[in-house]
C-alpha cells in the first residue's frame, strides 16, 4: 500500500513532513560535527560544509524511510 504524506500538525500549525525531516536532520548534522570537532576529527575533513551537509542528506534519507515525505 503506498502511504500517501500528510501534514504534521503542531497545535493550529500545519508543516509539510519534509520540513520536519531536514529540520531534525539538520540538527543531527550539526550535533555529529560538533562531536567530530570535540574529538579532533575535523582536522581529517577537507571541507566542513560540504561534510555537514552530506550528512544532513543522509540523515533525511534515513529518516524518510519513517516519515513519508513524497
């Protein structure tokens, strides 16, 4: 059965769930890189934005495996 996407409610607020997913994966991103620099691992990335938002684009496509965005 194809689930079809429906809008996440917030009170009277209504998101589109691809707005949800970037925003959490985005945060996620951001939690991984500040770990990295924390243990010493950004010396070994060559671009930090271009890691970070790699990982952003990963962490939708896990996440909209659960939430369906298209």
């Amino acid at each position: 059965m194809l689930s079809i996407p429906h809008e996440i409610s917030f009170g009277e607020i209504y998101l589109p769930p691809l707005l949800v997913v970037m925003t959490i994966a985005y945060l996620l991103a951001i939690g991984v890189s500040q770990m990295c620099g924390k243990l010493g691992w950004h010396k070994y990335i060559y671009s930090p934005a271009i890691a970070e938002f790699s990982l952003m684009v990963i962490f939708v496509e896990v996440f909209s495996q659960f939430i369906a965005i298209v």
